[in-house]
C-alpha cells in the first residue's frame, strides 16, 4: 500500500513540477528554468541529506559509473516535459510521458536491465500497453474533433 501512495504521489508531483517549470519557462526561457529547477532541487536535497541521511556521500566511488548519469538524465528529462508540455499541452504531453516510461520499464523488467531480475514478457503487458496507446489517440482524438466535428458525427457535447 505504500508503495501506492508514493507511486500516486510522484505522479501528482511530476504533473505539478512539469506545468510549473513550463510556466517559469515561459518567463526565463527552458535552460534557464531547468538550471533553476534542478539547482533549487540540489540545494534541497543537499540540506534535507545533511540534517536525516545516516550513509556516507564518499561510497559514491563504489558506484556504477554509468548509473551517476542519472543526473544528466534529470537534465534531459526537465527540458523535455517542458517542451512537450508546450507544444502539446499538459495531459496529451504527460500521457505520451507515462505510455513511453512503462514500456521502457517493461524493456527492463524484460531483459533484466541494469541488474534487475527478469520478468517475462506477457500478452497481458502488451495489451496493457496497447490500451493506454489506444486512450492516448482517442483522448487527442475527441480532443481534435471538437464541438463543430462532434455534432457533425453524431455526438453530444
């Protein structure tokens, strides 16, 4: 269950983060907003780790390096919800977001990437994945007909 409830509270956080830098972007431009964001994030994460984390910051050098790309990765992943939240709006550009984070998530679980367990690959995830493709294009879909369009096919508003 708590897994849950962080699960649903990263996604409430990420649609909020998202619109906010959007909007903070549209004043100071989109890298400038993405080192403002990621700077403040820095300076919180950095003051919330010095007062309650009990682990040493100098195991870093035990670490894959690869894995510490995780933050140029925060950088990209900034810079492009912004973008897409600008040119597509905040639901059709957050859905495609989610569509394009499960399936490499399931790419992961599939292979075993980056040292997690296998998990096969089932019709059930594909499905899964094909529904939520399917809502996407109905979403942009009803979205593009519009009032004019729905009465011409026989919709109601």
């Amino acid at each position: 269950m708590q897994g849950i409830l962080f699960g649903v509270m990263a996604g409430v956080f990420i649609s909020l983060q998202t619109v906010f830098n959007t909007r903070v972007s549209e004043k100071v431009g989109s890298l400038a907003t993405t080192t403002i964001v990621l700077g403040l994030g820095f300076i919180s994460s950095l003051s919330i780790f010095m007062i309650m984390e009990d682990t040493n910051l100098l195991a870093i050098g035990s670490i894959n390096k690869l894995y510490l790309l995780s933050g140029v990765l925060g950088v990209m992943l900034v810079y492009c919800i912004m973008q897409a939240i600008r040119l597509l709006g905040p639901a059709y550009a957050i859905s495609i977001v989610l569509v394009a984070q499960l399936t490499m998530a399931v790419l992961i679980d599939t292979f075993g990437w980056f040292g997690f367990e296998r998990a096969p690959f089932t019709l059930n995830k594909l499905i899964g994945i094909g529904i939520m493709i399917a809502g996407i294009i109905m979403f942009k879909l009803k979205k593009n007909m519009g009032p004019q369009a729905n009465k011409e096919n026989g919709f109601s508003e």
